[in-house]
C-alpha cells in the first residue's frame, strides 16, 4: 500500500438497520452516518472537488448496499449534490432497495444512450442522485474499468461535489479493483461474526496489492454495546483499525 493510502487510512463508523433506509432511519444509526460523514473529510484527499468514494465488503452479505444508499443520503442532506451509482453491474441491489425503476442506469450510460443525469434524479431530496445498474452486461468488470467509465467520471465530477459507487465484493469478483484507479478511495465494510478473519484478511491484501487507497472500515451488524473499542490489524502492513462499534439489527446487500 502506497504511503498515501496509509495516511489516510482510519475508523469510519456507521450503523446499518434491514428494515430501514435514508430518512426512516432510527436516531442512532442516523447518527453515526453523520458521524461517517464527518470522518470522511479527514480521510479524503485535501483539495479535490469532487471526491470518488467506492463502497466495497470482503464478501456478499456485509451491508455494503445500504451503506452506500444511506451515506450518500446524509451527505445530500447537508446541501451537498450527490450521486450514488450502483456499480455492482452482476448482482445489483440500489433500485431494489430504493423502490425504484432500474429500466435505465449504469450500463446505460457506460453504452452511450440518450440517458439524462434529470431522470436520475430522487424524488427525496433535489440534490441527490442515483443511478442503479440498469441491464446487466456480460462484461462487467470491463465495463468499470474503460476509458468510457473514466469519461463519464470526469464529466460527472464536474457537477456534484460526492460520486458514491457501490461496487462487488472484493473477495469475489474483480469489478471493485478494476475502477479503483478512478476512486478517491475505497470504504470497506465488514459485518461482525459474518466474515472469517481469513477473508478479510484476504479482502486488504487484494486491496493493498492494487494500491488501493483504503480510506477506513465500517463495521456492520455489531452486537456488542456501544461505546466498545476494539482493534483490527491490517494483514501485513500491520496498520491499526480501531472502530467503534454499535449496536444494530443484521442487515444484508
């Protein structure tokens, strides 16, 4: 991992809840999304005006979804033009968590079609953006990593100030390593006795071979009191994650 990523590397904190999204959230788990938030802007590189966050998990399960909908959610609620896309071009699951038409999306726009940035926009909030997967192409990972996808990035960043990207998992596919030279930085999300510790072992070493730049974890589903602290620590560079952990109901993609 390159002494950048290490640099920026920290705890991220956030709650998830299975049977609620954005605004129906309950008080703590909106909490610590706010407080996800603010922790991005530490970890994050300084002066980039539009920052490319990829939300990533060592397997499926972990929560990495809903993550994604509900941190791009609270950074739109605080007045910042967001976009979350749904990059999980095999198994997506934003429009049907979101309840909305995945007619148009990702491939969509990555095939070149008449799709316009007004038909995704949400009906919750003027400024905030989503874009599911659309279809779902045979070529997946080759599609994230094109020269279109960095085109349509570099044209996007010019009108919202946060891109969220849900991606695969890690483990599994190689989708999320294929764009990570567009990201700003990757947030990993980990659900607590889910994982075996080899896989997410596995998970950063994948990342830090790529010189991914791990921005921090989220840890998903705990069930330990809030206000713990415990470490993790990073397979061979043997940097310290310390998190906090909170209370919420399992949750799943």
């Amino acid at each position: 991992m390159s002494s950048s990523s290490k640099k920026n590397s920290t705890t991220l904190l956030a709650a998830n809840d299975k049977s609620t999204l954005h605004q129906n959230l309950e008080f703590t788990a909106i909490e610590q999304y706010k407080l996800l938030r603010t922790n991005l802007n530490f970890t994050l590189p300084q002066g980039e005006k539009c920052p490319v966050i990829g939300i990533t998990s060592a397997m499926r399960g972990e929560g990495k979804s809903t993550t994604a909908i509900n941190l791009s959610y609270v950074l739109a609620e605080k007045g910042s033009n967001v976009l979350l896309i749904d990059g999980d071009l095999r198994m997506p699951s934003v429009a049907k968590k979101m309840k909305i038409n995945n007619d148009r999306g990702l491939t969509d726009l990555l095939m070149g079609s008449d799709a316009r940035m007004s038909d995704f926009r949400s009906e919750l909030l003027s400024n905030w953006y989503v874009v599911p997967s659309g279809d779902i192409p045979p070529n997946p990972s080759e599609l994230l990593g094109s020269k279109r996808m960095q085109l349509i990035l570099n044209e996007l960043k010019q009108s919202f100030d946060y891109i969220i990207i849900d991606l695969p998992p890690v483990n599994l596919v190689s989708d999320a390593l294929s764009i990570s030279e567009m990201l700003s930085g990757m947030v990993v999300v980990i659900r607590e006795d889910y994982s075996e510790k080899k896989d997410i072992a596995d998970c950063f070493r994948q990342l830090s071979f790529s010189d991914v730049n791990v921005l921090g974890c989220v840890i998903n589903s705990s069930k330990s009191g809030s206000g713990t602290y415990n470490k993790y620590k990073k397979s061979r560079s043997y940097k310290k994650y310390v998190y906090y952990r909170t209370s919420s109901k399992d949750d799943t993609e």
